[in-house]
C-alpha cells in the first residue's frame, strides 16, 4: 500500500509542473484543465491571492464544479483524490435526515471560499464500497482531502459558524 | 486523524487472485461461507466471524418478475416484516385518526392517504438498514460479496456477478441461508405477466389502487388489511380456508373483523385468467367453486400471496447430492441444521419443517455459528415459538392450537379457558370489539400445564411477548391465575380468564 501512496505522490507532484495555471475548481476535467492554463497571467495572480474574489474572466464552467456529485470509483480518484484543491467529501444518504440540513450549509460554506475548496457529494446508497471502503458508517460523515490524503473528518451536524472554522483550517488559513 | 483513514484508504486487492493462489497451496479461502444475506445468514456469519475464524457472506437478489430489487437484508428488511409492520402502522393511524374525533380532536373534513409519502418513508427505512447491516459486516469483519452463489462442491462456493464475472471460494463449511421467495399460480393465465407479490408490493411508487389479493395466507391478509386501512378497495379471494397452521376459531375471528374492517372476502373461489384492457385496468375471471359459476371484476392489481418456495434449484444442490424434500423443494435438516452432505448446513425459511420466522433464523444461526466454531453443542429450540399475524386486529399466539392439542390429547385430556373482552380503548370510539377474544388451552388435570395462549386484539404483539416467557417455563393454568394483571391494559384479560369452554357459560368479560 505504501508503494501505492508513493507512485500517487509522484503522479500528482508531477501533473503539478505540468499544470502551471491550476483549476481554482479543483473538480475540472483534463479538458477544462488545458482551457484553464491558457487563461492569462491575471488568473494566477488571482488565484495566488485567496482573500480576492476571482476574475470575471474565468471560464464559467469550472466555477460550477466547486461542488459536484461524484459518479464513479473513476470520478473519485480524478476529481477528488488527484484534486489541486483540498475537497470536503459530503457522504449522505436519502433516508438521512441530518444529511438534508447539512447538505446546504456545506455549500455556503464552500461557496463562501469561492474557490479554494471543492465538495464532491457521496450518495453511499449508489457507492456503498466507497462509502466503507472510507471507513464511513453513520451519516453524515464529511471528510477533508488535501493532495490525496484524509487531513480531517467529522460526522454529524455542525452548524455554519463550526463549518466555516473548519473549511477554513483545511484551506490552511 | 489521518491515521485512522490510512489503512483502509486504498483496498482495492483483488479477492479473485487471493482465492486463486490459495486454492493451489491446498488451504481454504474461508474457514466458513453463507450463502444469504438475511435475517439468518448474517446473523450466523458476525457470530461466527467474532471467534477469529474466516468468514464471508454472500447475498445477492435477483429480481422479481416484475423487476423488483432490493440491498442487503433479505426478506424481513426489505419486502417482508419491516415495511408490512410499517404499512399496518399507516394503517393503524388511519383508524386512530377517526377514533380521534370520538376523544376530542377536531379535525375538519376527510382524511386521506399518499401511498408516495407513506412508500418514500418506507423504502427510505429499509435503505438505512441496508446501509446498517452493511456496516455491521464491515464492523465484524465479514466479509460482503454481492455476488448469486452456487455450490460446485462441500468446499467450494462460485459467486457470479450480474455480468456472469465468476469468483470461486474455497470454505471449510457452507452454510445456505436464502430463504425463499413468493410462488406464482403456474395455471392462470396472465398471472406472472399482470400480477405482482409481496416482493413488488412494498417497492410501489405509487398506489396500488383497488387490488384483489389472492390467497389466505398471513401474506395475504397482512397486505390485504393495511391496503383497506389505507383506504383502498381490496378484495380476497381464498380458495379454501384463512390461515392454514394456524388456530382456526382465531382465524376466523382475525377475517369476520377484516370483513366488518371493509375488506371484501371471496370465499372459495379461484382465479381463471387475468388479461389486461385497454384502459389498463385487470380483468380478473374466477369460479366460485359452491356454485361453479363464472364471474369478472376488474382491479388495478392482483397481488398473489400463494405460497413461497425455496430457491434450491439454483444453487446446484442436487449435484451435490443434498436431500431436498421433493415437494417443498426445501432442505432436509437434521436438529443441528446439518444436511445429508457433510460440512453443508442449512437453516432458516430454507430449511425443511423450520419456522418461516426471523427470531428463530436469527437464533440458530447464532447457536450454528458457535456450535461450528467448537464452542458449544446447544441446539436450536424450535418449540415454543411465539408470533403474531400483524393483520387490522393482531392476532398472537404461542404454543398449540386447540385443534392440535385436542388431537394430542383428546377433548376430555384439554381444559380451554376463553374470554371476549373490549379494550378500553374502544370504548369511547365506539368500535366494535366483538372479535377481541383469548384462549388458554390447557392440559386437563394434574398441573394443567398450559400448552397454547391465543390472543386477538391491540398490540396482540407486545401482549404475547411477555406470555411467551411464562409459556416457555412450563407455565400452568394456576400460575396464570397467581398473575396479578396491570390495570387497565388488554392484557390484564389473561391473567383474568377463568370461564371455561366446557361449561357453556357466557365468555364476555364485563366491567371492571
């Protein structure tokens, strides 16, 4: 498994160097990622200062995928394990209760960083494996992601003020 | 934090290519493999998996007729005991709603159900314990495939994807634990094309609508009583009697009440053909067998509750040469759920004279999993089974029937001990409690040991529980009496009951 870690490492330092102009959304596809890196200096500069709004100029679409539904074991990895952004990992379910009122204040809460984290959402009734495979078992269970590593969790609610604490510790603020 | 998450984060070994490499060193995979994920084969497979040994369950459904499937669970979590009780609550409610009236409550107009709301409910219940069980498995260590097992030998158990992917486990022993699933008529035209069971029953998105249940089992009129309570048309159509097995004086209270409930009975009559209109609607064509006359009706859905058979065929158990009783179709079992074929064992609906119970799949799995694991002989105890029929008035029960007892021991060698009794409750909603009634069928003479309690009435459920546990010390007729009852409660009547059978004097309890 260590192997494993290290090759990932590898793989995400080095598409690092490549992307010289990082998706703020984290979430984005290969296809967006060349779109992005072809933006001009003022994204980066945008990007390097995270208490600045971002830049009209950024495509709309990588805005919209700050927070996105994840599809897939494929997704997952793409969009949230090789993330350039720490992603908060909103494990819900239907049936759960808790999970409807949390669900809205995660995303205030990530919109209000406008940005500098993505949420990708986990129905664990649709990706039961992953869901365990993450050691979740009550909902909601929300897990912070930085560089493919698990930095935080919590489970259950928190209101937006405990939110906001804590999407901020994640951004490293 | 990040430590507790970094072992578990990339699993992702292929269980394929471990099974293989230690099938050629000669060792089992598993030191024990379930076959069935419901009440049975989890229970059996986490006791089993808590002494250390190997263990791995498989669970896999496949669909109904007419689509239908569910997760993790089995019968009992997904289409059976748990939505039945939530729907008979729905039910319940409905009738509290109008009793409300009668005790103050001022409710302006009609009250009306939303089978979608009530459904959503429902199937949002069962998705949590789905989830639960799933977890439970990871937390016990179990190992969870959703794969359709079969046997291709006493050591090795092949799980097969939807795709046709196979997976091949070597296991020290095998237990089969999965249960059965609802019989269709084979002789009635349109019958698997137009109709649905139970399995599709609690899984509707919407309504049923006016539906016609065929059958008298507690199927059929547990489904037939909380669609009337919900207030849609039903009908039963019963070819002969309400409630095979069961006492019949009790069952044919638990129908008299449905039947003044609202809940049409078609006695002996049987189905001909269904067809579809145009409009959509079912045409039911049946004979009333009394008179031999023809009649039609038309109905939303045919809900058939005939019966439930064990899928064996499946499971390739006749190559292997495990005795099936070859008209049930279901496992012979020995008392210490062992089949004709060593290291195999079988237990649960799927076992041959078995309860077809959760409590009692539950337990033996439980005392098959330690007596496997060497630590202990305890068998399983299928006597003094308690259970109740969740129908619009519950009925409980809990040892023999009168008409078993009296074929045991004679009418002179049985005392009976009766009482139709009306639950406070219905007092003052002015309900008709001319069905609650219980029955204490006892030995005659000597100890005048108590060998079955029948109960009708409210919550009969919670009430029989209780009894069950005098019932399985060896409770006589003078301990019952001893009881002082809890006042005022429905229950209290037990402990109360005094007039006999024998004497033909007025059962009806009054006052106080």
């Amino acid at each position: 498994m260590a192997q494993r870690l290290l090759v990932r490492r590898i793989w995400t330092v080095s598409v690092k160097d490549i992307r010289r102009f990082p998706a703020p959304a984290a979430a984005t596809a290969a296809s967006s990622c060349f779109s992005t890196s072809l933006q001009p200096a003022a994204t980066r500069v945008s990007f390097l200062a995270p208490s600045r709004a971002l830049p009209r100029s950024l495509p709309h679409a990588s805005r919209r995928e700050v927070s996105f539904n994840v599809q897939d074991h494929e997704d997952f990895t793409e969009r949230v394990i090789n993330s350039e952004l720490p992603v908060l990992i909103d494990f819900h379910a239907q049936w759960c209760g808790p999970c409807k009122i949390l669900g809205p204040r995660l995303e205030k809460a990530v919109a209000k960083q406008k940005g500098r984290v993505a949420m990708a959402k986990v129905d664990i009734d649709d990706h039961t494996d992953l869901a365990i495979e993450y050691g979740v078992s009550a909902v909601p269970t929300v897990i912070a992601m930085r560089g493919g590593d698990v930095v935080d969790h919590f489970v259950g609610i928190k209101d937006d003020d405990e939110l906001d604490s804590f999407v901020s510790k994640i951004i490293g603020q | 934090m990040a430590a507790l998450f970094g072992g578990r984060r990339r699993w992702r070994s292929s269980q394929c290519f471990h099974v293989w490499s230690r099938q050629l060193t000669g060792k089992y995979d598993y030191d024990l493999v379930v076959v069935g994920g419901g009440s049975g084969g989890l229970a059996c497979s986490k006791e089993a998996a808590q002494a250390g040994p190997r263990v791995a369950v498989l669970d896999y459904v496949e669909p109904s007729v007419q689509g239908t499937k569910w997760g993790l669970g089995g019968t009992c979590v997904n289409v059976g005991c748990i939505p039945k009780k939530l729907m008979h609550q729905a039910a319940l409610l409905g009738t509290a709603v109008k009793d409300a009236k009668k005790y103050g409550w001022q409710i302006s107009g009609p009250v009306c159900h939303d089978w979608a709301t009530m459904a959503e409910a429902v199937q949002n219940h069962v998705r949590s314990l789905n989830w639960g069980h799933r977890v439970q498995l990871q937390d016990k260590k179990v190992k969870y495939l959703n794969l359709k097992g079969s046997l291709m030998d006493e050591h090795t158990v092949k799980g097969l994807t939807k795709a046709g992917k196979e997976t091949i486990l070597a296991a020290k022993n095998i237990v089969i634990a999965t249960g059965g699933r609802p019989k269709y008529p084979t002789n009635i035209q349109g019958a698997i094309e137009h109709g649905i069971t139970s399995d599709d029953i609690f899984w509707l998105k919407k309504s049923p609508g006016k539906t016609l249940v065929v059958g008298a089992s507690y199927v059929a009129l547990e489904c037939a009583g909380f669609l009337t309570g919900i207030g849609l048309d039903t009908t039963v159509m019963a070819r002969s009697i309400a409630l095979r097995g069961f006492d019949q004086q009790m069952a044919g209270l638990v129908t008299d009440y449905m039947e003044e409930y609202g809940t049409k009975f078609a006695w002996k009559c049987v189905p001909k053909r269904v067809d579809k209109l145009s409009s959509g609607a079912l045409q039911v064509t049946w004979t009333d067998t009394r008179t031999g006359n023809e009649h039609k009706d038309t109905y939303d859905t045919v809900l058939w509750a005939v019966g439930r058979a064990p899928e064996t065929k499946a499971l390739g158990l006749d190559r292997l040469g495990v005795q099936l009783n070859k008209e049930t179709g279901k496992i012979v079992v020995g008392t210490d759920e062992s089949t004709s074929v060593p290291n195999i064992y079988a237990f649960g609906d799927i076992g041959e004279g078995r309860p077809e119970l959760t409590p009692t799949a539950i337990k033996a799995g439980k005392l098959l999993a330690r007596r496997l694991a060497g630590h202990s002989t305890e068998l399983m105890n299928y006597d003094n089974v308690p259970t109740t029929v969740f129908t619009p008035l519950e009925y409980g029960c809990v040892g023999l029937s009168e008409e078993e007892a009296e074929k045991r021991l004679g009418k002179d060698g049985i005392e009976v001990y009766h009482a139709f009794y009306k639950p406070l409750e219905f007092t003052v909603a002015e309900r008709d409690a001319s069905q609650c009634y219980l029955k204490v069928v006892c030995e005659r003479g000597g100890d005048m040991k108590i060998l079955g309690l029948h109960f009708t009435g409210p919550n009969a459920g919670e009430v029989t529980q209780g009894f069950a546990l005098g019932f399985q010390c060896g409770a006589t007729y003078s301990h019952l009496s001893q009881t002082v009852g809890i006042h005022p409660t429905s229950a209290e009547e037990m402990t109360k009951v005094n007039i006999t059978k024998r004497s033909g004097l007025d059962a009806t309890v009054t006052g106080c």
